[in-house]
C-alpha cells in the first residue's frame, strides 16, 4: 500500500507504549465499539504511486484535448507565460496555510497586497480583497454589499453569464433575498425595463450587469451606472480583466462593485476549476467586502511589514454578525493572477486583449462568409452570437472530430463563439474552410 | 522589501506573443479605457528573483513543522500534483461536453463513490469550493427540504459555542438564526442544554466530531437523536475527520449531511489561503436538493452529468475546483481501505504522543485521550510568567517551526492547539516537544525575550492596530 506515514510499525508500537496505550484498540477506545465501522471501508487496498499515476494518466487520456478552442462562456483559453508556472510551482507558496503568523508569512502577504494593488489598477476601484472562489459567488457576495435596511432586491440582467447569475440566485434563496432578472433585448440589458423596475420598486440595492456580457456585447454601462444611481441603487458590474487591458473600467463607469472571474490571467482552464473571484469596490464601501484583505504596516522594527487586516468585518471575529462566512478563498490563485500581469505589463495585456478582440473580429467576418450570421449589430470584444444554418449539434461535432472545439450551442439553435490570442489565423482559417457551405 | 512595483523601469517587458496575423480591430473609443493601468514593468529575471525571494519569506509544510490544529496540515504528496498538472485535466474547458471529458467525468464519479463509503453518505457534490462554502451547501438543502416539507417554522440553527466562526457565518447566510449551546465542562456538547434549545423551531445541528478541543463525543448518537426527534437535520462538518476515517463515519453517528475538507483530511495544498475543496454529501433523502451537476450513469461505464430534480442550484460556476478534486482521488488511491485507516491512526498517536510528552510542562485544556489535536491552556501560566499563548507561539518561530492555532477554541481563554498530523515522524515530534518546553524555561527566566519575539523572522512583530485604523490597501505610485 501507499502511505506517507513515516513512523515504521515498531515506531509507532514504541510510541503507543511511551504514552500509555497497549495498542491502537487501546487508544480508540474513547469511541463507543456501537459507533465504530467494525469492518473495512469498502475500496481498494492502496496502491503505489506507479499505480496510481498510471491510472491517473489513463483518467486524463480519456478526455479530448482540442488542439483548437473556440468556447468561453465564462472559462477562457489563454497563453499561459512559463514564468506562470515556475513561479507558481514553488512549494513554499503551494504548501503554506493562510498567514495567520505574519512573521514567516510575509511572502504570501506581499504577494496578495501586490495583487491587491493589481486588481484596482485594471478595475479603478478603490480597494480589492484576496479573492472569493470565481465570478459566480464574487457576483452573490456582492449582492450583500449593496443591502441595508431599506433596500434588499437585487436586478440582475438577463444578459449577463447565465453561470453566474444561477449562483447568484441560489445566494439569494440563501439570505431569502428577492431578485428580479432585467430583460435582455437584442443581446444587451434592457435599459427601459430597467429603467421601468426601479421606477416601480424603492427597495433595489443593487443592478449587475456584466460589461462585456455573455453575448460578448458591450453594454452601455455609464448609463445603467447613472440610471442605477438615481434610483438610489448601487451598480455591481461583472466584467472580464482581460478585456480591462483596453476596456473602460468599471470605475469610469460609475459602479460602486467589480467584480469577475481573474481565470484569463494564467489560470488554466482545468474543467472550471480553481479559478478565482475578484472583488474591488469604491473606499466608501471597503467595510462592507467580504474576505481576507491584506494590509501595509511597519513591525516593531519600523521595517514594511504586510498583515490581515480589518478583520473585524470577518466570521472568525463576529460570527453571526458577519458579513460573510468566506475563509480559504484562492490565495493560490491570487498569486498566479499576479504572476501573469507582472509577466505581461500594462503594454502586454492591452496587446493580449487587442489581439483576442481582432481575431474574433476576424472570425466573425470568415464565419458571416461561411454562412454563420452574427445575431446581434452591437460592438463586441471576444466573443458574439451567430445563427446557425444547419442544426448547431451536427455542426459542433463535424468541428470536434477534427480537433476543434466550436462555440457553445445555446438557445434557439445559435452558437455563442469566442476566439483568444491563441487562435492563430490558419486556425480561424481551418474552422471556417470546414463550415463552408 | 520592495514591491514589485518599486522594481524594474520603463519599458521592460516580456516578449510573449507575435504579431497579430489579422487586421487589428481597435477598442471603440466608447468603450476605451482613459489610461493605461499601472502594472509592474519588469523583466523576466526580475520576476524570477522577485518571488523566489517571496516564497523564501513564507513558510510551507515543506519548510518545517506545522501543527496548526484544525487545519490538517499534513504534507502534500508530490505525485498528486503530478496528475493535476497533466493536460488532459488542465487544458479541458469545463463546457466542453460528456462526450469528450469522459475521463474528468470519471475522476468525479471515482472521488464522490470514495467519500460516500468513507462519511457514510450516499451521494457527493463536488461543487462547493471550500470547507464555509459545503457548509453554506449543506444548510441550504436542509432550507430547501424543510421548506418542501412544508416545515417553514424551522428557522433556527443550533451551534455550540465552540464551534468554528464559519459555521454561525454559513447558518446567518442560509437565512437561520443562530442557537448559541454552552459546551459542557468536558468541552462537549452539554445534553441538558441541547434538550432545552430544540424544538418546533429547530432547523437543524451544526456539529464537528471529533469536536474542536479534539475529543471525542462519545454522545453523539443521542445528540443527534434528539435534533432528529425534535424534527431537524444534522450537519456534520468535516474539518477533523482526519481522526476518524475508516474508523467510524458521520453517516452511521447519524448526520444527515456532511461537508469534507480535501485541503485538510485528502491531502491536497491549502496554497496559502486556498484553493480548498468542500464536498458535501448527504443522505438519500436528500439528494433530490443536491446542487449544481452531479455525475450519473447513462449506460454501462458511459457517464453524464445530471441536475437533481429539486436542485438548490449552482453554488459556483462549472464543477468546483475539479483539478483539486483530481489530487484528493489519487490520494485516497494511493492510501486506499488499509492506508486511510492507518493514517487517522497514526495522526491520533502523533497528537496523543505530543500531549502526554507536553502535559507536565503546559496544562491541557482537557487532560485525557485526544483525538487528532489537543488544546493547552495557558491561562495560568500566563498569570505566573506574564508570557501568553501568543508569546509561546510567536517564540516557535525562532526555532523554524509554525505554531500551534491561538486563541481557538473561544471557549479555552489562553488556547494553543496543535495538530501534528501523521505525516510527522517521531524525531519532529520529539523536537518540537523540547522546544516547547524551552519556550517555558525562558518564559520564566528572560520573559522580556518572548515578548519582543520573534528575533530571527524577517519581520518582527506587524503593527495590527495600525494597519487596521489607517488601511494601507494596495500600492500608490508617487508621482514624479
């Protein structure tokens, strides 16, 4: 069998005795016999790690690895710099636990204050934490912010990543939070309707929107911002940071909360998991934000120091009373997030971002060609809808038996695609030479 | 130490991508961002050396002793990270399809069948992405079966004053409220009190056994018996069932449902603050409410995933932190029935081994057979020594070890509790006892040493209060 005790049997038969114990019976003796399993578990004997990583390899060999990806919908395929991966690797950051003991711990720190500082130069915001676990719960913990006495709903737009909003409802069934979805019409949140249901309800705290949206569309959010805030509502605006490296940022807009998934920058696409949530929010807001934050200080020394900080607003600290229950987030994530951006630079993420939007342009027009019409007139970033002439399922499956994965099917017999600074030209090429009729 | 902001200079870069080979589509000036954002500009040599000296100023399981109880920070076994990293789970989009992630599909049906024989459970979401995230889960089916049942008087949630913060934090977010229940004078759950705070209103029970001084309650049938009998469910959270797996299972202690920690009991990286896993499994009754996909079976070997008719809904986009989920399976593969008894053996010996050697030096909270993990009180010697369970652990650091959890459990006042795990050989063990035990001697003859300590971190002690009354949250360029 596999183990990783280190204490051979005779060991451990010595330390038994040292403390007091005949044997291991003797020393779970503490548990009632009624209460004990008295038989094995029903699995395998161990297995050495020759096993174990033959099977494991043979696990991942039964998925298909697409040499080509043209699906986002909420996970994004991205170059990922070495440097992500060396750094990131490194055991003291993979092994630690969250840095209670600031002394030994200050690495970790630094290295969440420096994403921190990260996340409020791509979103403008104020103040970011050290991550929630993805865009879904970054979005429904985002929802508590906004709340206070007088105000409880929540408007959450139709267009928005429908992943994301399907946790942000649980969440609300959760607080028992009412919420209320914003119509989407031709592909962007309906700004009238919006308009009609805060008119009709005082007690809105809070709209979200996601800038761009799930059809990839921009919206036009410094409107919805100042609609929002006339109706005494805050904006909570979802948002990809891939996109922040050209694209307006949520604090130009007006919201109050940014929020969104930082898996585009060096995570890999994993089948959904981990990635990471950001949070960031105007100062005004800073003690209504769940999650860890870190700090600068100076130790007794007078040397930069970095803590856990505010932490008055956390469960460990106030229970019931707290805002949230968030404890490990993804600090892990935080890090690689990090990574990615010091890697890229402001020049190198506005040229990813650029390229992402340029090649899907690109695909766009080849697909319009081959026969795939784009639903929407809105501008886009990397992502847009096309109606499909043939049914979408045998489409996806002619693309998938040569290597490519297509957009995502969705409503209505449409594909959502998406293409990424990975989609070489010959690639688009290839795709659209397949689909032409 | 610089930021790596303060490092490198204009213009210094990565070469990371071509050329664009299409024609440029440029942002619309609409949409455009007015300036660019202030990211580090530096190059790859800086990067490289800028975090190799981070990471030689943090502190992980593979730099030393870390018995920080409640946190089952056992070593993290190489080749699990192995497997995740492999690129048939790496590069797979979680939409891609059953068809074509047969082999992820697989991993999830492997791990959740393994964690429903080892808890007692009869099914497992994957879906939860930490230990307060299966909480939140777990009470929210409790939510959604009581309000099919029609039982919508059920409101409040029963919690023993020593139990984690998270969990009065998940009950608040599952729309209960909080029954506070004294402990007992052993540290378990006072009977008596139980049986006065259940009743019509009782939603349910959130409980660790072996609880959070690292006992274990030997009344657990009957505590569970009586939330049964007053009409609620009971929820077992699993952040100690490191010392019990494969011996006895929360499923036959008769909780309803259960969350896992596969970042304490299945080995895989806490990577500073996450990423966790927090699986949630429950009894069939149950499991109708289940949240976002679980795998099921279409044919002979041929998996899907399915929704569950009443689902909760989708507590995170996607699976949960599969490549989490990928280590934790080969965890238990390599450990399988023999090993993963072993190890709950094993860790319960390491801690009764530390306890018995450190209870002539420091009293013992609860003075009798532990579980994985054992409290000390220092709430005495603090008043003979002026040293406090802070000064001990802050004065651990100096010998290169992390110190035990402090202050935690509320309810023991001066707490140091520690959880050596079984991934520690005897040597450690003995080491880290002898150390304590100096920690004492100085207490007594040079106190003024411990409080300033430690002397050899590079850092001495943070400024708390002042990073929380002035909050200095993220780098501000000084312009030039």
């Amino acid at each position: 069998m596999g183990t990783y005790i280190p204490n051979t049997e005779k060991e451990q038969t010595e330390m038994l005795k040292k403390s007091g114990y005949k044997d291991f019976d003797d020393l779970f003796k503490v548990i009632p016999d009624g209460l004990k399993l008295n038989r094995e578990l029903n699995l395998p004997l161990g297995k050495s790690e020759f096993e174990v990583s033959y099977i494991m390899e043979d696990l991942a060999g039964q998925n298909k690895v697409f040499h080509s990806i043209f699906r986002g919908a909420g996970a994004y395929d991205h170059y990922i710099p070495a440097i992500v991966k060396s750094v990131t690797s490194k055991e003291e950051f993979v092994t630690a636990y969250t840095p209670y003991q600031a002394e030994i711990s200050q690495g970790i720190l630094q290295s969440i204050f420096e994403y921190q500082t990260a996340i409020c130069e791509l979103t403008g915001m104020d103040v970011s934490n050290a991550s929630v676990y993805d865009a879904g719960t970054a979005a429904a913990e985002a929802i508590t912010m906004c709340k206070d006495r007088k105000r409880s709903t929540v408007l959450i737009s139709e267009a928005a990543n429908p992943y994301v909003r399907s946790v942000m409802e649980t969440y609300c069934f959760g607080t028992d939070t009412p919420f209320k979805i914003i119509p989407e019409k031709d592909g962007k949140t309906d700004i009238n309707t919006l308009k009609a249901l805060l008119a009709d309800d005082e007690t809105i705290a809070g709209v979200y929107v996601q800038q761009p949206n799930f059809f990839g569309l921009f919206e036009n959010l410094e409107d919805i911002a100042d609609i929002a805030h006339e109706a005494g509502a805050k904006l909570i605006s979802g948002v990809n940071p891939m996109a922040l490296g050209i694209m307006k940022t949520p604090a130009e807009c007006g919201a109050d909360i940014a929020v969104g998934d930082a898996q585009p920058l060096g995570l890999a696409l994993g089948f959904g998991g981990p990635f990471i949530g950001f949070m960031a929010c105007t100062s005004k807001l800073m003690r209504n934000l769940p999650g860890r934050i870190v700090g600068q200080t100076t130790d007794d020394k007078g040397n930069r120091a970095f803590v856990l900080t505010l932490q008055a607003r956390e469960q460990h600290i106030r229970r019931e009373k707290a805002g949230s229950n968030i404890c490990s987030n993804e600090a892990h994530c935080a890090l690689t997030a990090g990574v990615y951006l010091a890697a890229l630079g402001a020049d190198g993420l506005a040229e990813v971002a650029k390229q992402c939007m340029s090649k899907a342009h690109y695909l766009k027009n080849k697909l319009s060609e081959a026969g795939f019409k784009p639903v929407y007139e809105g501008e886009f970033f990397h992502e847009f809808v096309t109606d499909c002439p043939e049914d979408a399922g045998s489409v996806l499956k002619k693309l998938k038996d040569h290597g490519i994965l297509g957009g995502l099917p969705i409503e209505g017999n449409r594909i959502l695609w998406c293409a990424t600074e990975k989609n070489r030209k010959e690639d688009i090429d290839a795709l659209c030479d397949l689909l032409v009729h | 130490m610089e930021l790596i902001y303060e490092k490198g200079s204009k213009g210094r870069h990565l070469d990371i991508l071509p050329v664009c080979d299409v024609e440029i589509t440029e942002m619309p000036e609409a949409f455009k961002r007015n300036k660019p954002p202030a990211l580090a500009e530096v190059s790859e040599t800086e990067i490289s050396r800028h975090f190799t000296k981070l990471a030689g100023r943090s502190y992980g399981v593979n730099d030393g002793f870390y018995p920080l109880g409640s946190c089952t920070m056992k070593y993290n076994p190489k080749v699990n990270e192995e497997a995740a990293s492999l690129k048939g789970f790496t590069a797979i989009h979680p939409l891609q399809g059953d068809d074509s992630s047969a082999g992820c599909l697989k991993v999830m049906d492997m791990l959740s069948r393994n964690l429903c024989e080892i808890c007692g459970m009869d099914e497992f979401s994957l879906q939860p992405a930490a230990g307060a995230h299966g909480e939140l889960t777990g009470l929210l089916l409790i939510k959604a079966y009581l309000k099919d049942k029609g039982e919508i008087g059920r409101t409040k949630i029963i919690v023993p004053d020593s139990a984690h913060g998270t969990n009065p934090a998940s009950a608040v977010m599952s729309g209960f409220t909080v029954v506070n229940v004294p402990s007992g004078e052993d540290g378990c759950v006072d009977i008596e009190a139980l049986k006065d705070a259940v009743g019509d209103d009782t939603a349910g029970l959130m409980l660790t056994n072996p609880n959070t001084v690292g006992l274990f309650d030997k009344n657990i049938k009957e505590i569970t018996d009586i939330i049964h009998e007053a009409g609620g469910l009971c929820y077992y959270d699993g952040a100690n069932l490191n010392a019990i797996m494969g011996i006895c299972r929360p499923g036959d202690m008769g909780f309803d449902v259960v969350h896992v920690n596969l970042h304490k009991t299945f080995s895989t990286p806490h990577g500073g603050g996450g990423p966790g896993a927090g699986p949630v499994g429950c009894k069939s009754f149950l499991a109708d409410y289940m949240p976002g996909s679980t795998v099921g079976e279409i044919s002979e070997g041929k998996l899907t995933l399915k929704r569950a008719p009443k689902s909760i809904g989708d507590m995170k986009s996607f699976h949960g932190n599969f490549l989490v989920a990928v280590k934790a399976l080969a965890y238990i593969l390599t450990l399988g029935r023999d090993g993963i008894v072993d190890s709950a053996r094993n860790a319960v010996l390491n801690a009764n081994y530390m306890r018995v050697a450190l209870k002539d030096t420091f009293d013992m909270a609860y003075d009798e057979t532990c579980m994985h993990e054992f409290v000390m009180d220092l709430g005495k010697f603090k008043d003979e020594t002026g040293c406090a369970a802070i000064d001990i652990a802050k004065g651990l650091l100096d010998y290169g070890m992390h110190p035990p959890t402090m202050y935690f459990p509320l309810i023991v006042h001066e707490a140091l509790m520690a959880e050596p795990t079984e991934t520690e050989p005897r040597e450690m063990l003995d080491l880290a006892v002898d150390n304590l035990k100096k920690l004492k001697t100085m207490a007594i003859e040079d106190p003024g040493r411990l409080h300033t300590a430690p002397h050899t971190t590079c850092i001495g002690r943070p400024d708390e209060v002042c990073a929380a009354r002035n909050p200095v949250l993220k780098f501000v360029r000084e312009e030039k």
